[in-house]
C-alpha cells in the first residue's frame, strides 16, 4: 500500500486538467448557444464556468512546481476574471472598437458588475475543490490498482 498523500500530489494531471477544461468549455457553448435566453444561466453561471476553465487551462499548461499549488492557481484565474471586469469597467471595448457579437466583444462582456466579481471568486474556489477531489479521487483508483 502506498503512504498517505502529501500536500503536492493533490494535484490533477495535464491531461485530467485538459479534460477538464474541455467539459467546462462545451458547457460554456451549450449556456451561449442554447441556454443563452435564461440569463442567471449566462450571466452568473457562466462567470463560474469562465474562471473554472481558466484555472484548468492553467493547470495543464503550467509546469509542475507551479500547477501544484492550486490554490495560487486558483488565485490567478479569479485575477484573469478581475481583469477583465477591470476592462469592461474601462469600456475597453468601446475604447477598442469591437463589433457587438464579435468574439472579442463576447469575451470581454460589456458591463461590470459586483456580481460578476463575486462569481469570479465563487469559480476559483470551487475549481480548487474540484481539482483535491478529482485528485483524491484519482489517487484512489491509483492505489486501489496497485494493491
């Protein structure tokens, strides 16, 4: 049997992240193109789902010392959300000129919001948790295999 997990094996593989990031992105098309008339669908849950695909993008990008710590992974996703609400704030798509409906229109959003902030926080703890549990998970079925 193996010893009991340290603190730096919590951490999901590149390719579980990967995976990862691609559930939150297919689910991410399904709310803006079916579910795009039911606006707390789009709107809150939509900036959960946006941090929790960066946090997975970065932690099957980045390498080991850094996506090990998860929390500040987690940390750096919500600081990707606060800067875009920090460029809708700006009105940097005005400032920029994109077209309404243009995908770099629809990245940035149009309109800050406490709210949105809120759910930005809200997506980067919640991918932390996700990303021990699948850890753990995955552990398990590790250990459960070997012995």
């Amino acid at each position: 049997m193996r010893e009991p997990s340290s603190p730096e094996r919590r951490v999901l593989s590149r390719r579980a992240s990967a995976v990862a990031a691609a559930v939150v992105l297919a689910v991410e098309v399904v709310i803006a193109t079916v579910l795009r008339d039911v606006s707390w669908v789009r709107n809150e849950l939509g900036d959960v789902l946006a941090v929790m695909g960066v946090f997975f993008v970065f932690t099957a990008a980045l390498p080991d010392p850094w996506r090990r710590r998860s929390a500040g992974v987690a940390a750096a996703a919500v600081a990707v959300g606060l800067a875009v609400e920090a460029a809708q704030w700006a009105r940097l798509g005005d400032l920029l000129g994109l077209a309404p409906g243009s995908l770099a229109a629809i990245v940035l959003g149009s309109t800050a919001s406490a709210v949105d902030v809120l759910m930005y926080a809200l997506g980067g703890v919640l991918a932390w948790a996700a990303s021990r549990g699948l850890a753990r998970v995955r552990r398990r079925e590790a250990i459960t295999i070997t012995t």
